[in-house]
C-alpha cells in the first residue's frame, strides 16, 4: 500500500485548519467547506482501501502501535490502523488513518437517550436542534436497518438487551450497505460502494467496501464542496 504524497497548491493559505478526519474532524471539515470556507484538514494516518485491512489475527497484530508510558516501551508502526495509549491508569484505544475511528467500529448507530440530552452537563441550547442534526447525520451516514439474518441475530434475540431495548424501539441500524441494489447515485460521485455480506469484519475495517465510513460521506463531500 502505498503513502500518499504531500501536495502543496500554489495559494495564499487556509481560513480554518482540521485536525483528525474522524466523525469530530470530517464534519467539521464538511460543514465549513459547504460554507465557503477554505479548509486544510491534517490527518496522521494513511488513506486505507477495502483490501488494505486487516482480516486475520496475525494480520491484525501487524497493524497495531502500542505506546506504553508507564513501562516506557512502544512497539508497532507508527502509522498502523489501530494505536493503544497506556499512561498512568489510563489506556486509550484509537484508528489511524482517514476515516479516524469510523473505520474500524462496528458501524452501531444508535439515537441519544432523551435523558443524556438534557442533562446539565450539555448546553440547553443544544436539544432545539438535536432532532434535525440527528437526522442530517443518519441522512449522511445513510443508516440502514439489517435486511438479512445473520447468524449473531439469531443468538442476540436470546439475549436480554435491557437498557438498550427501550432506548431504540426499532432495531439497531448500522452505518453500512445493505442495498440490493445499485445506489451509487446517492452517494458522492467518485464513492461508489458495494453490498454488505455479513463477514463480521467491520471493527479491522471493512474489506468489502460496503461501511459507511466518514471518508466516504463528509469527507468526499467537503471535498467537493
């Protein structure tokens, strides 16, 4: 797999810089680009390809930095896709590459509880618009519900969800591609996707095509804006 190369335009310089490309960074990035506004986003991963991810354990290995500041050790690539942090009493998983961590998550897309939304901990201001923002975000992440049984559906039904089952009265959507057909039409002109199949890889990447990931949406579209 190949680094992209840095390339330097020949002009004045930006209005906003955006650090990260993950879903914090790529909507940034998306909003003030429809505005107008001239964006340099900086990403300290790689651009990654569906066949570029990682689909069995040693595979899985070989893509992982692990920085440890309490052993005083680091292993691993320093721009492998999956990078673990350990300092103190605290350890931090995170992606690296552009996409940030909507590559390698479960694709899980779940509406916040009404009772985390008006908590004092959030700016009151928020809830007015919380409903349509949500929506915009499912629009753009283009959630869809499971068309297929996979055999994990069959076990999860055994299952007692508990707290999650009344906060989504429908079942879970997933940011991924179930579509039967082709439907390239809705998304940016050069992301065409292909269908889901259900292989469980979504959490090293999906080597399908088929996830939803923010280099697909936001990101293809604040670089067409």
């Amino acid at each position: 797999m190949e680094k992209p190369d840095m390339v330097f335009n020949g002009h004045d310089g930006y209005d906003a810089v955006v650090v990260g490309s993950g879903y914090g960074g790529s909507v940034a990035a998306c909003r003030l680009s429809m505005a107008g506004v001239k964006v340099c986003l900086v990403e300290k991963g790689q651009k990654w390809e569906a066949e570029d991810f990682p689909t069995n354990s040693f595979n899985i290995i070989s893509a992982l930095r692990m920085e440890s500041q309490n052993l005083g050790v680091s292993f691993g690539p320093k721009d492998a896709l999956f990078q673990v942090y350990e300092q103190n009493d605290s350890l931090a998983a995170m992606a690296c590459g552009v996409g940030g961590g909507s590559l390698v998550n479960a694709g899980v897309m779940v509406p916040t509880p009404v009772r985390t939304r008006r908590s004092s901990k959030w700016p009151k201001e928020w809830e007015t618009d919380w409903d349509s923002c949500e929506a915009s975000a499912a629009t753009m992440m283009r959630i869809q519900s499971v068309p297929l049984q996979f055999p994990i559906a069959k076990i999860m039904k055994q299952i007692d969800v508990g707290e999650v089952e009344h906060m989504v009265q429908d079942s879970i959507k997933l940011s991924m591609n179930f579509d039967i057909e082709d439907s390239s039409s809705r998304l940016p002109k050069h992301q065409n996707m292909d269908t889901c199949i259900g292989c469980g890889n979504c959490l090293a990447g999906c080597p399908y095509n088929a996830k939803n990931s923010t280099d697909k949406n936001y990101l293809a579209s604040a670089i067409q804006a």
